[in-house]
C-alpha cells in the first residue's frame, strides 16, 4: 500500500499558526504529546505516532513524503482511511489552517469530504483513542471535544468572599513592556551574581536561623512593625507572579491575565501564561516555574544588606530580621514539589510528565500490590515515580524536622 495513496496524496496540510506541540510527557503508563489551540485555549493529549505525523504539517511536505517518513520510522504506511480520520479530527477540533495546500494547482486541493463535517464527531486514527483525553490538568482549561467555538469560559462569580479582578486590558502587552524595562536582569552576567548573592544571603539565614526566629517573636509584638513588613511580603508576592509572566515573556511565551484574586482574609496577585508546557526546551519551562521563588529571594537582598551593615536601631534591625525569615520562608514554601506549587511543576519537568503527583499515587499503589500491570510502565516511568515520591518525602520531612526545631528554639530561648 502506499504511503498516502489517491486523491490525499498530494495534499499539503498545514498547522494553524497558533497550534502548539509539546514534547513527549509521561501520563501514567503512556506517553503523549499535548496539543493547543493558542486562540481558543482547547488542548488535547496524542499519542507518539499520531504525534509524528502532525508536527510534519507545515504546508510544505505532502501526505506523500510524510507518510514516507512514518513507514521508515515505524514500518508501516498509512492509507486514505488513516489519514481521513486524523484530518477529520484535525478538522473538526480547527486545528488546520485554511488554503493550507502549498502548490497553487488544483490537483492537490484536499478532497471533499476528507476534512469530515465539522459538526460530526471526528473519528481517531488507530491508537490514537486511548490517549484522546482532557488535558485541563495541565493546561487549566477545559478540552475541546468538538468543534472549537471559541465559547467564553464561564467567569467565577465575584462575591465580598472570594473573586477575581483582571488588572489590565493586555496582560501581554503588559509584560513585553515590563521585558523590556527588566529584562537585562535575565541576561547571565547580570543574573549569575544576583543568584550568588541570595545563596549567600540564604546560608546566612540557616547560619543565624535561632536569631532571626526570636526576631518574629518579637515582631509580633509591634503592630506597626508587624503591618509594614506584611505589607513588604504581600509586595514580595506580587513581584513573583509578575517574574513568571516576564520570565515567560522572555522565553517566547505568551501571558494572558493578570490580576487580583480573593479569598478572604487573603488576596494576592496571580499572572497566568498560557502556554508554559509548549516551550521549546525544558530549561525554559523550569526557569519560567522558579522565577517566581528566585524573585522572592532577591526582593530580599537590600533588605538583608541593611540588617548586616546599616546602623539602624532596635526595633527596625529587629523587623528586617523578621522579614527575612519570612520572606525565605515564602519563597522555599514555593518550591516544594506539591501541587499546585511551582515546586511541583519543576519536579513534573525534571521527570517529564503530566499529571505528576496522581500517576505517581497509582504506580506506587500497583507496585506496592506488585500488580503486574507496574511491570509494563515503561523504565522511565519506573525511575521517575518513585524518585518524585521519595524526593517530595524528604523534604516534607526536612520541613517538618525545621518547624519542630524552630517551636523548641522558641520554648527553650
């Protein structure tokens, strides 16, 4: 059989310029690839071949030479069918760009009925079913699974209690203007010294931990103190969720909302980018998940310059101790990897996976069941799931060694 035989042959299919492909990830025992619309925010999951086939549409090959491609890459070629039902899907979610036939020549127009009715359900290439699923876990959103109207999310509904605030009309254009008012802080020369000194800054912190804690204590004590250094943390905060969407704008992503959101007595700033898991190398995805932590640290470090060399009084000497406590506390707070901290998404980086913590919770059950069914996770799988668990157990222990020495450093003191 051919690779792409009859009238399909010649068709030259191409990918919507805002269609996002993600690098293979593990989903349980599987591995998938994620697949998004940038404009509608629909995803769905792929499995490795049907992968394979869809990053070759870029108007340029032929279903010819890609079909050619897959038989030499996994010893079998596809007929019309095949390729009906994956253009059918593709079709039917919006997934190609129109006029996407790259030779002005009608002999390679896509036949009628090849792209299916969009109002039909679009039927999935062999292999591709299992792995056809909801991918809201990882991109927070909903999963297309027909047409992509492009329908309004449904808005959480704003109470006095909890809610939600758009602060600008472009997030986007927001961030590129903050990239390039702060983004020479990313070059390396820059940054290599500012990660050199909040390390230092943070051995200094463990070295005088037991000072800095009776610092808090004493923090408590000051209204007025208390209030401003509160203030300093909830601006700390902020700048976090600001140094992702920079972070991210940096590395070519792209940052949708930013705002306020509630639920009181708490209220924080939140900056969401859209398409975190489609950057094009896992450094730039971690990066973007740390920023964040890292930003937090060096909000700190005029802080920590002034509590080691300035000659300030008591009191104030007292609340940048305090403040720096806390504010290392936020920012390690963040980087344990639990869901849905940014801990968490650098560990499901590390181990390339989606849906880390739940394909790890029913590896571990199958394994300690010694279910045959952990013996066919392929070895990654294997290596990773019980890395994640056992990492994220040490330092939920370390955590937890740390808060019981801190209560009995304040008994004892």
């Amino acid at each position: 059989m051919s690779a792409a035989p009859g009238a399909l042959a010649a068709y030259r299919p191409a990918l919507r310029p805002r269609v996002l492909l993600s690098d293979p990830l593990l989903d349980g025992a599987a591995t998938v690839h994620l697949i998004k619309d940038a404009e509608t925010g629909s995803s769905f999951k792929v499995g490795p071949k049907e992968h394979f086939l869809i990053a070759r549409m870029d108007g340029e090959r032929s279903l010819a030479e890609i079909g050619e491609e897959y038989a030499g890459e996994y010893g079998r070629r596809l007929g019309d069918a095949h390729w009906k039902r994956l253009l059918g899907l593709l079709g039917a979610k919006g997934l190609l760009a129109s006029g996407a036939d790259a030779s002005p020549g009608p002999s390679t127009a896509l036949p009628p009925g090849a792209i299916g009715s969009p109002g039909a359900p679009a039927a999935v290439p062999p292999g591709a079913a299992a792995s056809m699923g909801s991918s809201a876990a990882a991109s927070g959103r909903a999963t297309a699974s027909g047409p992509p109207a492009p329908a309004a999310p449904v808005p959480e509904k704003r109470t006095l209690l909890r809610g939600s605030l758009p602060l600008v009309a472009d997030a986007d254009a927001t961030t590129a203007r903050l990239h390039r008012a702060v983004g020479f802080l990313l070059a390396p020369a820059v940054l290599a010294p500012l990660l050199a000194l909040t390390l230092a800054m943070e051995a200094v912190v463990f070295v005088r931990a037991g000072e800095l804690l009776l610092a808090v204590r004493g923090l408590l004590a000051n209204p007025v103190l208390l209030t401003g250094t509160a203030v300093l943390l909830w601006v700390s905060t902020a700048l976090h969720e600001l140094a992702h969407g920079v972070v991210a704008r940096h590395h070519g992503g792209r940052v949708s909302e930013i705002g306020l959101r509630w639920r009181l007595p708490a209220v924080i700033m939140y900056c969401t980018v859209d398409d975190y898991l489609y950057f094009g190398t896992r450094r730039h995805r971690i990066a973007t998940a740390a920023a964040g932590a890292v930003m937090n640290l060096i909000f700190l470090l005029p802080f920590c310059a002034l509590w080691l060399f300035a000659p300030l009084d008591d009191a104030t000497h007292e609340a940048f101790a305090a403040l720096l406590l806390l504010g290392s506390v936020q920012a390690l707070v963040m980087l344990v990897p639990l869901p849905p901290l940014d801990g968490y998404r650098i560990a499901s980086q590390l181990a390339g996976a989606t849906g880390l913590a739940a394909s790890t919770g029913v590896y571990l059950g199958l394994a300690l069941r010694r279910s045959p069914e952990a013996a066919g996770y392929p070895r990654r799988a294997r290596i990773a799931y019980p890395a994640y668990a056992g990492a994220t157990a040490l330092v939920l222990a370390c955590a937890l060694a740390a808060a019981v020495a801190g209560v009995h450093h304040l008994l004892t003191a």
